[in-house]
C-alpha cells in the first residue's frame, strides 16, 4: 500500500501549482511516512530546487539544496539528507510530513517541534512559504487542537488528491 500510494501522489503534482522558480522543500521518509521520493523525481524536473530537511541539534533543522542522485548521509533524528557542503536555500513550499491532519489546516508532527521553529525563522526572514502537509488519507481526523504558535497548512497532499483547507 505504502510504494502504490507513493506513486500516487506523483499523479496529483500539478494541482500543487507550483512553478519553475521555485525551491521546494520535500522530506525522506521515517517510520512508515508516505514516500516523498517518486514525488522529488517529478518536482526535480518543475521546479528550481529540491532541498530536505537536515536537523543541526536537537532545536534546529535547516533545508540544504538536494541534487537527485546524489549521496545521503545520516541526518539526525532518523532521517537521511544532503551532506555537511550542500548549500542551506530558504524554501517557497514546504512539503512537510504529518501524523495527522484535519480539514481546518491543523496538523501533528512527532511533537519535536521542528518545522514549527523552521516555519518562525522563515518568517522572521520575510517568508512566507506555502505549507503543504504529505500523507496518507487515513491520517485525516475531525478536529487538532491548535496552540497560539501553530501556523496551519495551506494544503494536504494525500495519495487520492490534495485538499485546499479552510483557514
């Protein structure tokens, strides 16, 4: 089920809008996340730059340009990424992963609070990336409570299709 709805989501790439100059950040799977890696195949040829996640300490993650292809290494917190000489790029769109969602936007992470901060410093820099949560559509719930500091997506992308949210 995990490689078909992976594949999947490759079908729903264009109505994401994105745009050739644009640099998105995508993510490696961990645990039993949806596979971004047929996604990164077809962004690598729509966009600017593909970049992932790299975490720097346990506060800290930044999005290091990622070339399709090349090597990997141990990143920290289970995931794997662009090596310490990739260059750090600020994204437009990040595609991030979720343990759940809901129709208003709201979202679970793994409550370490990664994106969170990373999403407060693309802010404070004048960004303003468009948030797209990636999962599987069993992961939808009714309702997230949302703290003051939770910024909700913009769009879910699940393997049958992406869900523009009310915000």
């Amino acid at each position: 089920m995990r490689d078909a709805a992976s594949r999947q989501l490759v079908e729903h790439v264009d109505a994401l809008a994105l745009t050739s100059d644009q640099t998105v950040a995508a993510f490696l799977p961990i645990r039993s996340e949806i596979d971004l890696r047929p996604l990164v195949q077809a962004l690598a040829e729509r966009v600017k730059r593909i970049c992932l996640p790299v975490v720097l300490d346990r506060q800290t993650i930044v999005f290091k340009e990622y070339l399709p292809g090349s090597d990997l290494v141990d990143t920290g917190f289970g995931t794997s990424g662009p090596g310490e000489k990739a260059q750090v790029v600020d994204p437009d769109v990040l595609l991030m992963p979720l343990a759940a969602f809901d129709g208003f936007g709201n979202r679970l992470g793994y409550g370490a609070g990664h994106y969170d901060r990373a999403i407060a410093r693309l802010h404070q820099k004048g960004y303003q990336p468009k948030l797209v949560g990636v999962a599987f559509d069993c992961q939808r719930v009714a309702v997230i409570p949302a703290d003051a500091h939770d910024v909700p997506l913009h769009t879910v992308l699940t393997e049958t299709g992406v869900y523009e949210l009310a915000q």
